[in-house]
C-alpha cells in the first residue's frame, strides 16, 4: 500500500530507527525493492531523482510502484528526491507521489527559504509532506557535483520554522557517490541540530558508510537514509557478471534476474542496519 512519509518517519522519531529510503532506475530495481521490503516486514521509501525522471517519466516511475505496491501490505512511499524546481515537484505532487523533496541547497538561505515553501504551500493541502536541505552533502548528486558545507544549526532550526517542512536533509560529512575513503562524520554537529530542530532528519549519501556509522547517526536522530550508488553497483555487477560467463545472451530478463538479486540482497540488509526491518 502506498503511504506518505509522514507518519513513517515520525513512527521512526518514536522508536528510534530509520526508514530506509532507496533510488530506483528501472523496473527491476523497484520490484528488487518492494521485495526485500516485504521479507524483511520493513515500511519503505522508493525515490527518483531528476535524471531518473528524465530517463523515463514521473508517471512512469508512479505507476511501477504503484503495482507493485498494491499487491503487498508492507507501507510504500513514492519519493521525490533532490526536486530541483518548483515544477518538478508540482509535477510529481500531480503524478501522485506521497513525499517530495525541494533542494534548493545550492541557493542562498533566503533563496532556500523561498522555494521550499513555495512547494510545501502546494504539497501541504494535499496532504503530501516535504523534505528539504540545508547546508551541502558533497560529491557527485546526479547531475550536480556538489561542494561540502556543513548545516549550521542555529539556521537548520529557523529554516525548519519559517519554511513548515516535514523533514530536513543534513549536512554532517556525507557525500554522494563513491567514497574514495569513508569520510568522518561530524556527529557532534547532527546532536546539536537534534537538540533545536524536532522534525525527523535525513541522511543523505549513505552509500559506502560503515554500519556503525549509519547507526550512530540513527541513533543521534537520524530517521529517514538515503541510498542510491550500492543499488546501482549492485544491480550492475549481477548484469555484468551474467554477461560476461555468456556472450551470447540477448534475453534481459536473463541477465535482469541477477541483477534484480543483488539489489534485493542488499536492500534486505541496509533495513537490518537501519532498523526499519520488523517495523511494518
Ligand atoms: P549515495 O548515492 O551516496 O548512496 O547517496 C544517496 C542519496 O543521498 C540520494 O539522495
Ligand atoms: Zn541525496
């Protein structure tokens, strides 16, 4: 069934963990992700970024999730992620789906100010909730390369107040993308904005941290981590591997299977870390 994020991640404030939140490209990786969702009991966020949506469609991307999350009791929530524009969260709000995410990170405060609430006064009477950033998660983030600048909290709380925003991405030492080594989280920054800041929070860039890591920044307040570059590793290394022990092969369900696999596989096991597995 599909759920806004809402109730999700205030459930995980609650109780102390995290709803995994994983990047889909194709369909397989959609079915991948409600699959391990569904063995491992475990609500679950679904998201697209802009190039995804640029690739195929929002309603593309909609209507995938939405038969496979029709046919499971386990919580859906359809995504928004990185929204770089106005419009483009207008048009996922009109698409359906339960959560959008408005980055205006790389504007000023005031110019970040502006447009997440633009977005939340749209999202806001339909019920949709919204997530927005502050501060800069480095790296490559879709077709953006980013440059590091940690949330200030003092700004991180006003920010939460003037904009009416139902979660916030942070800023602690993450990037997007591959970590060439695994970066130091800056946890004393993320205690002190969960001391001014009461919505749930989100990690961004969680591809290539340690377990450990993840689930110190769950338990310092984290509640919603994001995750996109394993899934696609993941994904492509079942392709690869099937291709390159049969040349021959033309069928793309053949080497979709594996591929399908992993990111099962390793979605399973991000939840477990997470702790969101048992939750639904
Ligand atoms: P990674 O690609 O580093 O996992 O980052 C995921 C993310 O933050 C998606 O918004
Ligand atoms: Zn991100």
């Amino acid at each position: 069934m599909l759920v806004t994020s809402e109730e999700l991640l205030l459930d995980a404030q609650k109780n102390h963990y995290a709803v995994g939140a994983f990047n889909a490209e194709n369909m397989e990786m959609v079915m991948a992700i409600i699959a391990a969702a569904v063995e491992m009991k475990s609500p679950v966020i679904i998201q697209t970024t802009p190039s995804t949506l640029k690739y195929a469609t929002v309603d593309m991307y909609r209507a995938m999730v939405n038969a496979e999350a029709a046919k499971v009791s386990v919580p859906v929530v359809m995504h928004l992620d990185h929204g770089n524009s106005f419009e483009l969260a207008e048009k996922a709000l009109k698409a359906g789906y339960s959560s959008v995410m408005i980055d205006g990170s790389h504007e000023v405060f005031e110019d970040n100010i502006a447009v997440t609430k633009r977005v939340v006064a749209i999202a806001k009477p339909m019920g949709i909730p919204v997530e927005a950033e502050l501060g800069k998660v480095g790296g490559k983030e879709d077709d953006l390369v980013g440059v590091g600048g940690c949330t200030v909290p003092s700004e991180a709380a006003e920010f939460a107040e003037r904009t009416g925003i139902q979660s916030l991405a942070v800023a602690i030492g993450t990037a997007h993308g591959v970590y060439k080594i695994e970066p130091k989280l800056d946890v004393e920054r993320l205690k002190e904005i969960r001391k001014v800041v009461d919505i749930p929070l989100v990690l961004h860039g969680a591809s290539g941290l340690s377990d450990e890591a993840v689930q110190t920044c769950i338990a310092e307040g984290i509640c919603k981590v994001n995750f996109a570059t394993e899934l696609r590793i993941a994904y492509t290394k079942g392709v690869r591997e099937f291709l390159a022990a049969d040349a021959d092969a033309f069928d793309p369900k053949k080497y979709g299977t594996p591929g399908m696999a992993n990111v099962k596989a390793l979605v399973a096991n991000k939840m477990q870390v997470c702790g969101c597995a048992g939750q639904a």
